[in-house]
C-alpha cells in the first residue's frame, strides 16, 4: 500500500541505497497547492511518486493533478486549468559536492535529501509547475477582450461605445493602432 503524506517529504528515502537494485518506493501525494508557493496553483493537489534507486543517486518521478488559474491575456478573466503535471528529479545525499556550488562536481539539476535522508518534493514540484504554467492563456480562441475606451469585457456584450464595434477578431489590432494614434498625439505631431 502506497503511504500518504501530505507534507511532500518522503521520509528516509536514503534506505533505497542500502537496497538492492530496481528497489522502488511508492508515496501518494496528497495537499494543498499553498505548500508550493505558486500564486498561479490553487486548491488541493493529489498524485502519485515513485522513487528508484539509481547510480549514485535516487530519481523520483510521478506526476500531479492541481487547478492553475491565469487571467486571460486578453479580457483578464481567470483561465482556470486543471491538468496532471508530471515531474522528475534526481536526489543526492545531503553534503554531496554536486550539490555544492563550489565544487567542480556540481550540478545545478539535481536536488539534495535532507539531513535525515528524506526527500523533499516541494522545491522540484515548485519549479515543474511554474515551467508548465503557459504565460499567454486565452479564456478562448476568439476572447474579444476589453473595450479600450470604457474597459468593458466585450465577451460579455456591446459596451456601445463610439466606433469599437469592429469584429472582436481584429479588436487587438485596432487598439493598437488607436494607442499609437494617442501616443503621436501626445507627441505632438
Ligand atoms: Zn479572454
Ligand atoms: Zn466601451
């Protein structure tokens, strides 16, 4: 039976080099996206780990399942994503010089167990989440985005403003051209 934890520490996972070859050790996830410290991830998470004795070090691998919500780039409504994002990372024993920046031994991809020889996820869950998380998100395909005079949601319906009915799929050019006309403006030409 896989352990719960809810802390994303798995404990003691140094044993794994005391054993054999191909051990493995399996740890359901289980917690609240707070843990991680990404403003973008909410709610609950859940998944699962495994961790696997490789040489010199142990590699855990799994995946995630946890709510993302970024504003649109366009309306700045919330694009709420739920998705699996899956991870993997390698450990090294605590004091190891490849987790010493001074040393020629160095390696900036692999993580340091503790000093009890557990594994903590969070940093490595913390960085797979904010590396899966897509900067440019559209509520949808055609978000006709926000009236650029009165801030409107136009998705929502017309504003009726002056002039800004044009087709939402040329909206964001429009309001380009409409800045770059108020900024020549403020230029003085
Ligand atoms: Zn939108
Ligand atoms: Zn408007």
């Amino acid at each position: 039976m896989p352990r719960r934890n809810s802390e994303l520490l798995i404990q003691s996972a140094s044993r794994l080099f005391a054993a054999g070859a191909g051990t493995e050790i399996r740890v359901k996830l289980e917690g609240h996206s707070r843990t991680l410290g990404v403003h973008e991830a909410r709610g609950p998470f859940f998944g699962e780990c495994r961790v696997l004795r490789g040489d010199g070090e142990l590699v855990a691998v799994g995946a995630v399942h946890l709510e993302v919500s970024v504003p649109c780039r366009r309306c700045v409504e919330p694009v709420v994503d739920r998705r699996a994002t899956s991870f993997d990372g390698r450990f090294v024993t605590f004091g190891s010089p490849r987790v010493d920046a001074e040393m020629d031994e160095y390696d900036p991809d692999v993580f340091a167990l503790d000093q009890n020889g557990s594994i903590d996820l969070t940093e490595l869950l913390r960085e797979t989440v904010i590396a899966s998380i897509y900067p440019n998100a559209l509520c949808r395909p055609d978000c006709a985005g926000l009236c650029p005079v009165c801030g409107s949601n136009l998705n929502v319906g017309d504003c009726g403003c002056e002039g800004y009915d044009v087709d939402p799929r040329w909206a964001p050019l429009k309001q380009l051209m409409e800045e770059s006309l108020a900024q020549s403006e403020l230029d003085g030409e």
